[in-house]
C-alpha cells in the first residue's frame, strides 16, 4: 500500500447555523468512519482559519485568508494501492456539494538513515 495525502480545500462556511454545522460534521465523521473501517485512514486534522505565509527571504505575512476560495481547511494521510484507489475513496467526499476541492498526493517513500 502507498500513503497519499488528501488536501481539502475551499470555501468558509461561516455563519452557518448550529444544526447545519452539526450535520455536516456528521457527514464528516460518517466518511472518516468508513475509511477506518476499510483500513484505508491514518490520520487528519482539520485546520484553524488564518496563519502565517513564510517567504525564502525569511519575510513573514498574514494569511492565508479565509476570503480565498481555495483556503486549505483540512488533511487526511490514507492508504491506497494506487493514484486510482486514492482518487476513488474521494468519490463520496461529504465537501464536494459546497464547492470544495481535493487534492490528491503521493507521498514520496524516503529511507531515513538511523
């Protein structure tokens, strides 16, 4: 199995009501629970809005901003025999209605001398 990260990216929901947010969340447990059971989930976490961009030059701005429609909101790290599996377990990401996007990487196998 190769491990590929999943990049959840767009749009805030602010403003939304709490029981939109409950079921949305719902919607999001659902997912990640199914990938666990497939044994295809390795870990994740969602991303506070705001930060801090961090140029070469050592020159530190705010941002990124919650306006941008590509706003990164979140990671997943899974398992998947190939680029076709990986993409395929995105077919039914809960996001996907409100316009959000997933980028899928590889990620590279490198051997960390002890």
């Amino acid at each position: 199995m190769e491990k590929f990260m999943l990049i959840f990216q767009g749009p805030v929901h602010a403003g939304q009501s709490p029981e939109k947010m409950q079921e949305n969340m719902g919607k999001w447990m659902a997912w990640i629970d199914k990938l666990r059971k497939s044994d295809r989930y390795l870990a994740g976490e969602p991303l506070l809005p705001g930060g801090k961009l961090v140029t070469s030059k050592r020159t530190v701005t705010d941002g990124p901003y919650t306006e941008g429609k590509e706003v990164v909101g979140g990671f997943f790290i899974i398992k998947a025999k190939d680029f076709d599996e990986a993409v395929s377990i995105c077919d039914d990401y809960p996001d996907f209605n409100h316009g959000a996007t997933v980028q899928v990487r590889q990620i590279m196998k490198v051997e960390v001398p002890a």
